[in-house]
C-alpha cells in the first residue's frame, strides 16, 4: 500500500499538548512553545495545554503522567532538556514511561540537524515514544531545532501515527 492510501482517513481533531523544560525561562520568555502552539494552530491541531517546567525528573515525569492521565491530548511535544549537560534531563524523566518507542524519530532529526548544524548535531538526544495512546516527542528548546522538528517531521505524520494508535 503506497503511504499516500496509508495516510488516508487520519483523524483530523487532533489535541496536542506543549511543554517547555527550563531552568531560565518562563512562559512569557518560552518562543520555542509559543512558536509551536501557534503552528500547531495553523495546522488546524487543537492545542490543549501549553506550560513551562523546570528541568527536575521529578517535576517532569509528574507532569507528563498528569498531562497524560488527566488532560488527555494526543501528542506532547516537549522543548528543552534534552541535551547532554547534567541538567537536561528529559530523557531521563520521560523514557522510563514509554510503552512504545519511536526509535527512528531520533535519528531522523540528527540526519536534519546534521544537514543544518553540521556536528553539533551530535549533541541532541531528541527521542519520542508512546504513552497511554499519547504520543510523546520530545526535541531540543532552540527555536530552530523545534521549527525543524516540527515541520519536517512531527507535524506531517502526526495524524497518521495517532491512526495506528488508535486501532
């Protein structure tokens, strides 16, 4: 079946949740979460939540299972923590609670990062998984890394992943 046929059919109310990890900004100062609740608007997604944390396992996981168990969107996009200083911690909060992984999101967005940042791309450890039916990416916070993200890979085949979670 050709992913055109694939991609047919996909839900089209589709709810998402924006975090954003960090220790130094708050909402107000949060352009990476603003950014993406704004395109995720235009892309017709309705956005359900949009909050900043701090970068805390505790205080992420916490949220994450709240955000998961009681919001109820269909994907998380998270921002912020995900690379290799000891404060960044997202991955460590959140992987713990996938049911499912997504191993080729992370790859993918190196070999795009790669294409745009040269080396340094190596520096991300970008990952998303699957949660209670809730689809989890979580990326780098820079404004570009999201923009990326989101564009090249979130945004068009968020409609066709939910479409497998939901079988």
């Amino acid at each position: 079946m050709s992913t055109f046929l694939h991609k047919k059919n996909v839900p089209d109310d589709i709810k998402i949740a924006v975090i954003s990890v960090s220790t130094t900004r708050d909402l107000t100062e949060d352009k990476s979460g603003a950014w993406i609740k704004k395109q995720a608007k235009k892309e017709g997604f309705e956005v359900v939540i949009h909050q900043t944390i701090t970068d805390d396992i505790v205080a992420i996981r916490e949220l994450t299972e709240h955000v998961t168990d009681q919001i109820c969107p269909d994907a998380i996009i998270m921002s912020g923590g995900t690379g290799i200083s000891p404060k960044d911690v997202t991955i460590e909060a959140v992987k713990p609670l996938f049911e499912k992984e997504l191993s080729a999101f992370g790859p993918l967005f190196a070999q795009l990062s790669f294409e745009e940042i040269d080396s340094a791309a190596i520096l991300s450890r970008a990952t998303a998984g699957i949660i209670k039916q809730t689809i989890i990416f979580c990326m780098p916070g820079s404004i570009k890394a999201c923009k990326l993200a989101c564009n090249a890979l979130i945004f068009p085949e968020l409609g066709h992943l939910l479409k497998h979670i939901k079988e």
